[in-house]
C-alpha cells in the first residue's frame, strides 16, 4: 500500500469517527437543543430592549481590549523587514568576497596508456594532467600580480598549478613557498587582477556561537563558488595532523559550516566577509557530522609573512617534548607525583639545546603569561618569537618554583 492510500486511509478513519459521534445524538437532545435555543434568543432580544445599551457596552469593552494586546501591524511588518534585511546583507557580503575565491588544481605528470596499466611503453609521452582540486583565497592584489593563499596539501606533489578565477577563467600559478606544518602555501598568479582581496579578522577574539560562512569549490570545480552557513563551535582546538613530513600539531579553529573536499583552502568569514580562518580538514566518519577545522586567520599571516620574506617558515625551538596536564590520564597524574593542576609537562628534553630545563619539570608560565596548555606556549613563541630570541619560563621542579632563561634555537 503506497504513501497516498495510507494516507487516505487515516482521513477516511478520521471522518469516519467524526461522523459517527455526530449521529449518535440521543433522542431527549434532539429535541432539547431546540427548545434552549429558542429561550436564549428571547432572552437576547429582551436584553435588547431592557439593558441593550449596557450589553453592547460589555461586548465593545471586551473587543477594545482584545485590540490592545494585538501587535501593531507595523511592528509585525517591520520584523519581516529586519529578516530581509539581514538576509540582504549576507547576500551582498558574499557577493563582495566571492571574486576572491578562486579555485586551485593540481596537475601533476603521468605516463602513457601503457605505464598506467603497468607496462613498459617507451612512445608514451609525459604529460601534466589534474589530479586535484580545492580552493584558495588571493589575500594581496599587486599592480601586476595577485596572491594566493592555499593548503599545502592541496598543491603537493605538483608539476603545474592552474588557478580558476571567480568569473571562469584559468591563468597558471607560481608557487612562493610552503609550510607543510601549518599546511599553508602561497601561490602567485601575474596579470591585473580589479579584484578587492580579502581582509583578516582578528581570529583570537572569535567566540563560540558566532554565525560563520565557508565558501570555496567543494569537490572540485564543478560545485564552484559554493557557499555554506554554520557557527563557531569552539575557538580553538589542538589536534594531531598526518602530513607528508610526520604526524604535527595542529591549533584550529573548530566549525560546524560544511567542509567538504574541494574545500580545503577557501576562506571561513564572519557576518562582514573578513577572514577568520583558511578551510583545512574535517572528521570524516559514518558516525559524525559537522566537525570541520580551520586554521585561525592570525596563524595565516604570520606564516604569509614569513614565506614572502624568506620563502620559508623560520620557527624559534626550545628543544622540549610537552605535553598539557589536562591531557595526562589521573592514575598516570599520580605516578609523575604533579604537584599543580595546570600547565605544561616536560616529557623530553634535547640535551643540545641546554636550557636548564630538565624532564618532570612543569611550565606554569612564559614570560610572564599563564601557561594552561601546550597551544599557549607554541602559539607564543611561533607568533611572537624568532630563532636567537631569549624567553623566561616559570617552572616547577619538585613542588617548588623556579625561573629558567632560554635563547630559542632555530627548527630544523
């Protein structure tokens, strides 16, 4: 039995029901009803003629009470308005940055019919075809150039680099330089570009709960310009990334707007279009939704910075293996006979770097600034520091409080 009949089933079940009840009027009240009916209508007419006024008084007090309480229909019409409105804005905000988000493909050389099905054919020639796609973000507009920020990840391993700009069109790109530990690349593209590049927010004053937007190409071009609405749910997170050098840590900014591949590299805006953070990765799991990850906007620029002065990230070392208290297990807590409840634990130390610091020692603060976990203590000296730079670290060693000194060495 289909939807439509089951349906008509239920109506016919329901009238049915009705009917009957309606029917089944008992003799006495078929006759009863009319009989009221007639004794109220006089009794309505004499109050018409021996208290009409003071009747018709009540009924009008009673309706312009019931008026006061009603809404004023501008006020109801200009809720609507206000609704328009917004939608309005957010419409004309991704408009405005839509033109710099572009799409970035990566084509990288195979061989010929033959090597692709294992054999051995000398004729074959090489050529460059595309072997991904994902999105990237032209943050700086030159008088003839353009760039472009990206994922690492999405550019690795490339021969060639084509960018599809917002109106279809696609001009080569250079690469400037990667981060493979931050998964961020800058791309060049020459050429005059009447494109407004998109302006960064300030990513540390993001809060839970605030409205954001992804746009990008997901799963590659086709779907380009895409556009999906979702909120900030949580500033930050520390998470383990697998990258074509090893397993880093990775602070991110955590979302529930769709991230999908194709993605990877497109801007994450708030309600006024300005960048909080570049698009990297998601959960990708039967058994979760709406977890997507981006990297924080002020991480971007810095690392932008860098690769444009140097082509390169330069990062400060201190030469210790940490780990944040909160993620200690509480029977491990015990055994390590902590002594605090917040902070930072030295799990290692590179003897090389000969900073005073020694394994078992806790991290409470860096230059005077709170120490909860390890992002607080990376995000300082990557944003804050460079390599020749001299820190003071609080620790405590065995219960009792100590200062240590450190020059930061350069990351290999």
């Amino acid at each position: 039995m289909d939807q439509n009949q089951n349906s008509n089933q239920l109506n016919g079940t329901s009238n049915e029901y009705y009917y009957k009840k309606k029917n089944n009027i008992p003799w006495y009240q078929s006759c009863l009803i009319p009989f009221l009916s007639g004794i109220l209508g006089a009794a309505l007419i004499l109050a018409l003629f021996f208290g009409g006024s003071k009747l018709l008084d009540v009924f009008n007090s009673t309706n312009d009470d019931a008026n006061v309480t009603n809404a004023p229909a501008s006020e109801k019409g200009g809720n609507t308005k206000d609704k328009e409105a917004k939608n309005n804005s957010v419409s004309k905000m991704v408009e405005d940055v839509s033109p710099s988000i572009v799409g970035v493909i990566n084509k990288q050389k195979v061989s010929g019919l033959e090597s692709f099905f294992g054999g051995n054919n000398s004729e074959g020639s090489d050529e460059s075809q595309e072997t991904g796609a994902g999105t990237g973000v032209i943050y700086q507009v030159d008088k003839n150039s353009a760039y472009i920020v990206t994922n690492n990840h999405v550019i690795e391993g490339a021969n060639e680099i084509e960018v599809r700009l917002h109106n279809d069109k696609a001009v080569k790109a250079k690469l400037v330089g990667k981060d493979v530990m931050t998964d961020l690349a800058v791309l060049k593209i020459d050429g005059k570009y009447d494109i407004n590049p998109v302006k960064f927010a300030d990513s540390s004053k993001v809060k839970a709960g605030e409205t954001v937007f992804a746009l990008g190409n997901p799963l590659g071009v086709e779907f380009a310009n895409s556009v999906t609405q979702g909120i900030i749910s949580s500033e930050e997170r520390t998470m383990n990334v697998q990258t074509s050098e090893g397993v880093t840590e990775a602070t991110v900014i955590q979302t529930d707007a769709a991230i999908n591949p194709g993605n990877s590299g497109g801007a994450l805006v708030d309600l006024n279009g300005n960048l909080i953070g570049i698009n990297s990765m998601k959960i990708s799991r039967q058994d979760v939704e709406g977890i997507g990850f981006a990297i924080p906007s002020n991480e971007v620029k810095h690392i932008i910075k860098d690769i444009m002065d140097d082509g390169k990230v330069t990062r400060p070392y201190i030469g210790i293996s940490m780990i944040s208290i909160d993620d200690i297990p509480d029977q491990y807590k015990k055994e390590l006979k902590l002594t605090v409840d917040s902070g930072v634990y030295i799990s290692e130390v590179d003897e090389k770097a000969n900073n005073g610091i020694k394994k078992g020692d806790v991290i409470t603060e860096i230059d005077g600034k709170k120490v909860k976990d390890d992002s607080d203590i990376r995000n300082y000296i990557y944003n804050d520091k460079k390599p020749g730079d001299k820190i003071t670290l609080k620790v405590v060693r065995d219960g009792k409080e100590k200062s240590a000194k450190v020059t930061l060495k350069e990351q290999n």
